[in-house]
C-alpha cells in the first residue's frame, strides 16, 4: 500500500462505485471488510497496514499528522473501532485505559515490554496451556489471549559481571 504523505494529504472522496481497477489496496481490503471507504479511514489503513504492528490510537494520529492527514484524535479512535468491528484489527487493553491495536488478527500471544510500553508477539508454539477454567453459567469462553509483563534488566557494573 502507498503511504506517502502526498497520497494521505490530496487524495480526493471516494466513491463506493469507483472501477476496480483504480481502488487502491486500502480502499480493497476496506470494501471488501464491509467497512464504507472514506478518505480519512483510507488514509488511516495506509499507515496502519503498510506492516505488522501494534500501535495505540495516539500513536497513530500522530502518524496521521505528520503524513499531512486532516485528521481529529476522534476519528482514528473511530475508524480503529470501526476496523476491529469489520475484524481488520485486534483491540488490546493494557494499563487500564491504554488500548493496543495489532494488525495479525490470528489468536496469538504477546510479550507487554512494561518499561518501553511496547507489544511484541510471542513466537507461535511457545505458550502452552493445559487447562483453562469452565466459563460460567450461561457463558461461553470466546478465546484466550496470555500477555506476559517483562521489564528490562538494570546492567550490571563492569565489575559484576
């Protein structure tokens, strides 16, 4: 997908009947996921798409901002929702209010690198779990997600080590 900002920034209405041909990959991926192709939300799917990533809202307007976007805070957490409701994103929840969105949408792990506030995935196959609780009455279990919390180590002084 092109990223440019020149693309974020100029880039004209959309149509939902534009031919095929001339659709962008993100305008694709969007009209095929059901979600109605906008500027903005084509601008948003160029920079979240363009790799594999976790990124939170903020993180990504500021993205969106520096493209040369004409984008509010509001509409990216919009469109992220948006996006995870058509199953395009994963929706995270750490720290209490702090939201991830991740880009593999498969059920995998991940490692919450607490002191870089950074998500990164567990290696498929390295969590194993032998026994999860039964749901409660009148419940389901609809999936099972392991975050393990690591911290960076302090160095050792020269002399320790």
């Amino acid at each position: 997908m092109n990223s440019s900002a020149e693309t974020l920034a100029t880039r004209s209405a959309i149509s939902e009947d534009m031919e095929p041909a001339k659709r962008t990959c993100a305008e694709i991926v969007l009209h095929m996921a059901g979600v109605r192709v906008t500027r903005q939300r084509v601008a948003l799917a160029n920079l979240l798409f363009e790799r594999h990533r976790h990124i939170t809202a903020e993180e990504l307007y500021a993205e969106a901002t520096t493209a040369g976007a004409d984008i509010s805070l509001a509409t990216v957490y919009n469109t992220l929702r948006h996006f995870r409701d058509a199953g395009l994103v994963r929706e995270l929840a750490l720290e209490g209010t702090k939201t991830y969105f991740d880009t593999n949408t498969s059920l995998h792990h991940h490692f919450y690198i607490e002191d870089e506030r950074r998500l990164i995935d567990v290696p498929e196959g390295d969590v194993a779990l032998h026994r999860i609780p039964d749901a409660p009455d009148g419940m389901s279990i609809t999936s099972v997600e392991v975050i393990v919390r690591v911290r960076s180590r302090p160095a050792l002084p020269a002399d320790e080590r």
